[in-house]
C-alpha cells in the first residue's frame, strides 16, 4: 500500500491485515509509518502475519521504487495486490496556483501510481494472478471549481487504468480504480484550510465519508476485480454517468449503465446549474464587496 502511513491508505492497509494478508506500507514519512506498523498490527488474525515499513517516495525515482519493491517481494513474496494511495492536493483559482504546483501534483498522484504499477507488473503477468488499485477520486470524474491542478492527475490515472486493463486482462491480472468522496482523512483536514469558497459550498453538497468505509469497499471491489469503484449512492451515479468506454465487470453492470445513462443525466444537469450557481452567486458578492471597498 502506497501512502499508507495515513487516511485511507492507513484503512485499507487495516482492513487486508485483518483478512490475513501481510502487509507492505510505503510513504516517505519514516516515524509515521512506524506508527501505523503498530496500530496495524493489533488487527492480526495469526502469528505468521508481517507489517514490513519502507519509506521512500514513490514519485521521484523509478529505479529507487522498483529496488524497495524487489527487497519487499524477497522478504514477503511475491505482490498480490498492489494499492496505489499515494496522493496530495492543492486548491484555487487556475491563475492563483504556482506552476509547479501543477507539476508536483503530476509526479505524486499520477506517476507515484505509475512507478509501482511497473515495477510488479511483469511478475504478475507471469504468475497470472494479481490485483492492482488506482485510488482516483470523485474528482476524477467530473472537474469542480478549484480543482484545475489536482482533478487532471485523478483523471489521468482512469486513463492508465483503462489502457492497462485491456493488456493484463488475458493474464488474469485485474486493474480497479476507486473514486472515494470527500472522505474524513487528515489530507482533507489540510486541504479545507485553503479552499476557496466555492469549493467549499459545492462540497457540502454531498457528506463526508469515513476512511474506514471507503477502504472496505475498495478492498472489497479489488478482491471481486471490479473495474470501478464507488461508495454511495451520488458515486453510484457519477460511476454509471462517467461509464463511457470503461470495462464492465458483468454483463449485469453493463445493463444498469444503459438503462440508468438517461435518467442520471438529467439528475446531473441539476447537479451542474446548481454548482454553476454557486459559483455566480460568489462572484457576485466578491464584485460587490470589491466595490463597496472602493467607494469607502
């Protein structure tokens, strides 16, 4: 589990140990990691199950990535899933984020998913069997005000999924990408201290989920090779509206698409001119309170 001294990645990390599996949590943060080995570690369900720490980053250097995961598979075994939760955000206005900003959130939340994927890919392909996890979100579905720097990377990464499920699929190799909601993490704590209001106001449109609960639905969907995966019934939606050309699991889930497509789409445009008119209704004030400034 990359990023997994925290949030969800700290949940996900949890609820595989407690069905059994032992467990390699990657993140850069060394004294974290080994707070989370000992939390992680109160959930075993035998004597034989290890938490192994390996503090790097995940974004900066392939080479770096693909030695630490070799010395893993030698302690541990070969990966049988690999979940990519390593992940940052940035808020504001698309003129008001640094530009390197927009390159930072690139390296971690795409390329940090992409340097792990590579580096157990081929042994999964040659033992035919694995299981690998994107963690996009739900802004990586649909693009909010305020998200111009982190919603690109999350939609990147459905597109690498995609592309790589269509190439691991013959070897019984199954790609999952999850699209948590705001979820209670201390990610999301940071990232509310500098939301602009807009962001804000569009976001207390749905609640907030619990790490706990994102993490045993994704850990749930990656054991059953779903392609997606959503909590909720607004990311059930978002799911069924964003199908487009994604993989089906079932012929089943296929079905439900079509037939839920249109009835959604107008539950969508509701969604959309009610988040347009937040946004109008700020402008408005700033410009009024803007002026008002002026004139004293």
């Amino acid at each position: 589990v990359t990023g997994g001294s925290s949030g969800i990645g700290k949940c996900i990390a949890i609820e595989c140990y407690k069905q059994g599996a032992f467990i390699t949590l990657i993140a850069r943060d060394e004294n974290k990691l080994l707070q989370t080995k000992k939390e992680i570690e109160k959930y075993s369900v035998n004597d034989k199950q290890v938490v192994l720490c390996i503090s790097v980053d995940v974004s900066k250097d392939y080479e770096q990535v693909e030695n630490v995961l070799k010395q893993a598979q030698e302690k541990l075994g070969p990966v049988d899933m690999l979940v990519n939760c390593a992940g940052t955000s940035v808020t504001g206005k698309f003129e008001d984020i640094e530009v390197n900003s927009f390159e930072r959130l690139m390296a971690v939340n795409y390329l940090g998913s992409v340097y792990p994927s590579r580096a157990v890919i081929a042994t999964m392909k040659e033992r035919r069997m694995g299981r690998i996890v994107f963690v996009s979100s739900q802004a990586g579905q649909l693009g909010l005000f305020g998200y111009t720097a982190y919603s690109p990377t999350k939609f990147a990464l459905r597109g690498l999924a995609e592309a790589l499920q269509m190439e691991v699929k013959p070897y019984n190799v199954y790609v999952t990408v999850a699209y948590p909601p705001d979820t209670d993490t201390p990610g999301f704590a940071e990232e509310s201290k500098t939301k602009p209001l807009e962001t804000k106001l569009i976001s207390e449109t749905s609640s907030v989920c619990q790490a706990e609960q994102v993490a045993r639905v994704i850990v749930k969907d990656a054991i059953q090779g779903n392609f997606n995966s959503s909590v909720g019934s607004d990311g059930y939606m978002l799911s069924i509206l964003t199908s487009g050309m994604s993989p089906v699991t079932s012929i089943t889930e296929g079905l439900q698409q079509v037939v839920c497509m249109g009835v959604f789409r107008i539950i969508g445009l509701f969604y959309l001119g009610s988040f347009d008119s937040i946004v109008r209704r700020c402008m408005m004030q700033r410009e009024k309170s803007e002026s008002a400034d002026k004139t004293e």
